[in-house]
C-alpha cells in the first residue's frame, strides 16, 4: 500500500499491480489501485512534440 | 496537478484545433469512434466537439463499464443481494443501473437488501473480514482496468482463506468489443466505412498495452491512436488520426505514450492470466452475445465465484423497448436521437445504463451538451 496525493487529497491506495515504486513517483490510479508509473522523460516528450508543431507555449499552465 | 495540468491547457487545445482545421481535407468526412466512455466524458466536458470542423465527427463507443452491463447481470446481482445471508459489495456507479422493468440495486438496498459501495475491491476484502457471518460477494465489473484489481482481491482472499468472500465476475475485453463494433451489420450497410478511425483507451492501454490494437490495424485497416484522457491529449490524438486518414495509413500510434507501452503491465496482466479464463460468449448490452469476450473465474478459484457458490442461473432480460442504448452503444445513435432522453430518462431516474455513469454517452450529453442542442435549434 502506498499513500497518494491527488491535488491535495490524501489516498492509500494498493501498488500491488506495479514493480520498483519509489517516493516521489507519479502513477495512474484505477478503483484504488496504482495501474502504472507515468514517465516523466515521456510525457515532456509528448509536450515537446506539441512545441515542435508550433503549437505549444513555452510553459505549460500549471 | 502535475501531467494533469499540462494536458488541460486551454490555449494548446486551441493552437491544436487550428491544426487539425489546416489538416483536413474539406473533401473528405472523418469519423472517429472513441472506444472509451473517459473519452466520451472528456469529449462532452470540454467541448471539444466545438472546437472540430464540421466534417471530423467524434461516435461515441461502448467502453462505458456500466453502460454495456445487461439488464440481466443486473438482475442477477438483485436476487443475490436479496439473499439474507448475502452483503453485496458494489462500484458506486452499480446502484442505479436499471435492470429489468425499473428495477435497480439502489431500490432493493431501500427494500432492505444489504448493498453496500466500495471504492476498491479491498475494502470488501475488509467487510468480509470484519463479518465473517456475512456471505460477502463483491459484484465486479468493468474492462481490463478493473479486472487485475478484482484478481488481487481474489488472491488476498485465497491466502487468508476467507471462507465468506466471493466473487460475481461480469469482467469484459476491450478488443472483442472493438472487433464486433466493426462487424456489425449496422455499420456495414451504410454501404461504406462508417469509422475512419479509433481513439484506443487510455487506462485499459496501461494494462493491455498496445500489441493487441495491432491486429485492428492490419486486419481491418483501421488506424488506431491510443489517447491520455485529458483534453489536449484527445485533441492531439485527432490531429494523428487526421493524418493518418490523409497518408492513407492505418497504424497503431500511441499519444499516451508517458504511460502506455506496447507490452502494458506484466504484473497485472499475469495476475488475470492466472486467476481468470474466457467464457464462450458474454451478452453485452447493445452488442448481444459477443464471443470470447467475457471472463470467468478458473476452477482452481471455484470456491470464489458466486455463480458456483449460490449456483445462480442466467438470466436474460430486455432492455426498455424505447431505450435507444443498444444503438447508442455501437455508435448507430447520438442520445439526442432517443425519445427518452431527457424527457422521462435522466441521470436522475435513468432509463438506461448509457444515462447512469459518468461516462456514459447519454449521461455526458444530458450534462454538458444538452445546451448546444437547444442553442442549435434557436437558431434554426
């Protein structure tokens, strides 16, 4: 089990389903349960996909 | 919220639109079915409908948990609660499913039915154990998502020996249902292709991974995009259907790519492989009978299944016969396009499951697209 914060909300949840948890990770969580990491090198990928395009800001709104 | 907020950054989703608008080919009508109710509910939320040209439309699949469940395993799940000995544990979106002729979980809980909402399937784990006089069942649902949690559950209960635990496993596969939307006779005899494309789901993508799409894409020359929930993400995943529609490519790309591998979760997927097995068939509400598309507890498990347990019978029952879910459910019908909706069917008193959860078609449409309907209408 591991505790979670969701914009500010306190959760335990079950890691049961994935391996090589740290603290600090961000995961995606189903039904109580973390279902995978989410990778952080990946998803600033996918943001600078969207700047390549031109279509993005330097700055994500956050 | 971190990668949250990012993907829900308004100004993107807009320098986004302006690129799909230069993209398409005004010649051309682009129709894609998101599979996944998260996708609808995103879709509807945020308007993003709006922000589309006219000729790229957005079908709504049946990847809504609730929504495909039919009025019969509702049904069934009622006598169970009915039992005295029996506590019911329950997805909150569960309760006011209806099953046949206005029944629902919720009006036999009133009855005095002992159902109860969980968030997780410990913590029926816990009821069981904290009331070993109780014939707990945990009443589960939902795709490849729900599916590996409900395995934990079984296992946990396996290893403390919980006598009082079961399970009553409605689980479903995302990829039969894909396979039967794009064989349904409905689609085929609008005499040419009705989708143009797919956006893949984004949580059943974690677990399952993007290998099993693979097949839609070769065997059917469908492209597939496997899209994060958020409404950059969808809007992002259009513009690479769009793409891939004007290349005349049909190719599983994957805009979820921060949690989406093409093997998914090997944990959680042997977790499943070990505790579950396919039934022949498994009736979908919508789609019928679609085979191999439902999953059953192995014998090795028997003493957790409460079909076994309380040998429950199946049940088949039909759905209100004005409901428009069923065609809802294959991308036939918009909600609007039922007399029911809003009328005498709202997420108040649902007539059918596509009105119940949030991530339901007609739910989604009652709560953020009704308006664009009437603001449509005035001004015709």
């Amino acid at each position: 089990m591991a505790r979670v914060m969701l914009d500010g909300v306190g959760k335990v949840v079950s890691v049961a389903l994935i391996e090589d948890l740290k603290v600090g990770d961000f995961v995606v969580i189903h039904v109580g349960y973390a279902l995978t990491k989410i990778d952080p090198e990946e998803a600033e990928r996918t943001l600078a996909i969207l700047r390549e395009l031109g279509v993005a800001q330097p700055e994500a709104a956050s | 919220m971190k990668y949250v907020d990012e993907f829900r950054d308004g100004k993107l989703a807009r320098t986004l639109a302006t690129e799909i608008a230069s993209a398409v080919d005004p010649a051309q009508s682009y129709r894609f079915m998101e599979f996944c109710g998260g996708h609808t509910h995103a879709i509807s939320r945020y308007g993003l409908e709006d922000m589309l040209p006219t000729n790229v439309q957005m079908i709504h699949g049946p990847g809504c948990p609730v929504c495909v469940l039919p009025a019969g395993r509702i049904d069934m799940a009622i006598q169970l609660a009915e039992r005295p000995e029996v506590t019911l544990c329950v997805y909150g979106d569960l309760m006011r499913v209806p099953g046949s002729q206005g029944a629902s979980l919720m009006r036999a809980k009133a009855r005095g039915a002992d159902v109860r909402m969980v968030y997780s399937t410990l913590d029926a784990i816990a009821i069981a154990e904290q009331e070993p006089d109780r014939e707990v069942v945990f009443f589960a649902i939902g795709f490849e998502t729900t599916t590996p949690p409900t395995a934990v559950a079984i296992r946990l209960a396996a290893r403390k020996k919980l006598g009082n635990f079961t399970v009553f496993c409605n689980h479903v596969l995302t990829p039969s249902a894909i396979q039967t939307i794009l064989e349904s006779p409905e689609i085929r005899d609008i005499g040419r292709v009705e989708i143009d494309g797919f956006i893949g789901p984004a949580h059943v993508s974690t677990v399952i991974g993007t290998q099993p799409y693979e097949f839609f894409a070769e065997e059917f020359g469908q492209p597939v995009v496997i899209a994060g929930f958020e409404p950059v993400d969808v809007m992002q995943a259009i513009l690479m259907l769009v793409r891939q529609v004007n290349d005349g490519r049909h190719e599983i790309e994957n805009q979820y790519i921060r949690a989406v591998t093409r093997g998914g979760n090997v944990r959680a997927k042997a977790e499943v492989a070990d505790i579950f097995e396919l039934r022949d068939q498994f009736e979908w509400r919508g789609l019928g009978p679609v085979p191999y598309s439902g999953l059953r507890l192995k014998a090795a498990y028997a003493d957790y299944d409460a079909e076994r347990r309380f040998a429950m019978t199946d049940i088949t029952a039909p759905d209100n016969p004005a409901c428009e879910c069923g065609s809802i459910l294959r991308g036939a019908k918009k909600p609007a396009d039922c007399k029911l909706f809003g009328t005498v069917c709202t997420p108040e008193t649902p007539m059918g499951s596509c009105m119940v959860s949030s991530e339901g078609a007609c739910a989604a449409h009652w709560t953020y697209g009704r308006f664009r309907d009437l603001q449509r209408k005035q001004a015709s």
